[in-house]
C-alpha cells in the first residue's frame, strides 16, 4: 500500500510521510533504537532487539508491498523521526481488526508529527478494508491518551499488569480502539 503525504509541523517546518521502504531498514533501525531508549512507554527496550538491518529490509520491504499492512516513517529536518505501522491481527474472525502502534524521536514531540501518523494509518487502515483499529497504551503516558481520544479512539480495557518497567515495576495499559465504518 504506497502513502505519502507533506504537512507542515508547529514549529513552520516541513515534515514527509511516507512508505518506509527497503532502503530506510538502517535509518529506521536507527529511530527504533532510538526512540526504545528515549521512552519507557514502548513495549520492548533497546537491548531487546531481535533483528538486524537486513531482517528490517526484508520487514519494510514486505510492508511497502502489502495491500493490508503498512509501516510508514515520518521525515523531518532531512531524516527519519518517527514511525507508525498498521498489522493485521489475525484471520477469519478478527480479519476486521488491525492493530496500531506509533514511536517518535523526543525532540520532535508536540509538534503534530504523532497526530499526522495516526491520521495517516487511519486513512491506510481504512483503504486496506478494516473495520477497527486497535492500540495498547501504558496509562501514564497522558499525551498519548489524550491524542488517541481527539481522533476517536475510546478506551475498552485496562490491564494493570501489562508491562514490567526495568524503572517503575508494573505498568498499566489502557485497550483502546477506533471503529472505522
């Protein structure tokens, strides 16, 4: 599913988002280790990483090629900032279902790239056929919450023993999702 779109951030500068592509697998390792170190707010930690950058080629190449998932990359001030992806969760009875997920580089934070990448997977989500878009998020992070329910999302479930932090013990995640028909 190809995608591209030109926004303008807050603070006047241009960001592109686009495919993730075969060729970005080091730029966007790169962003994930990089994002993975920044947060405790993502699901696995830097030193977790299972995969290298040609298993990430591999990965983004089969996403550009899918009708039904994608994974796109957002670029700011000449490289990769932040990626969103849109994973079909199963078949036959949850292929209606797509799960949601979103990192970004700190610096870049509250400048509307988090809102664009939803928007952005909302619009793939829906051109791929889903009915719901799905995400977990861990109930401290307020922003996010509050970003996910400006665009419609409603929360469905809490999980007060979703995560195990290396800093804070027990992390809780808030079930959210977004019905798109």
């Amino acid at each position: 599913m190809e995608y591209t779109r030109n926004i303008i951030l807050k603070n006047g500068k241009k960001c592109l988002i686009r495919n993730a592509v075969g060729d970005d697998a080091q730029d966007v390792l790169h962003i994930f280790l990089l994002t993975h170190e920044q947060t405790d707010f993502l699901s696995s930690y830097q030193d977790e990483r299972t995969f290298d950058a040609t298993f990430e080629k591999q990965f983004l190449t089969e996403r550009a090629n899918s009708d039904k998932e994608v994974y796109l990359c957002a670029i700011a001030d000449g490289h990769i900032v932040g990626t969103a992806g849109v994973k079909q969760k199963g078949q036959s009875k949850i292929r209606h279902r797509a799960d949601f997920g979103i990192a970004i580089e700190k610096d870049f934070w509250r400048l509307g790239i988090g809102r664009e990448l939803a928007m952005s997977c909302i619009d793939c989500a829906k051109n791929a056929g889903y009915s719901q878009l799905e995400l977990e998020v861990v109930s401290d992070n307020s922003n996010a919450i509050a970003l996910y329910k400006s665009i419609g999302f409603v929360e469905f479930g809490r999980n007060p023993r979703g995560f195990i932090s290396r800093c804070e013990g027990w992390q809780e995640l808030v079930s959210m999702r977004l019905e798109l028909n």
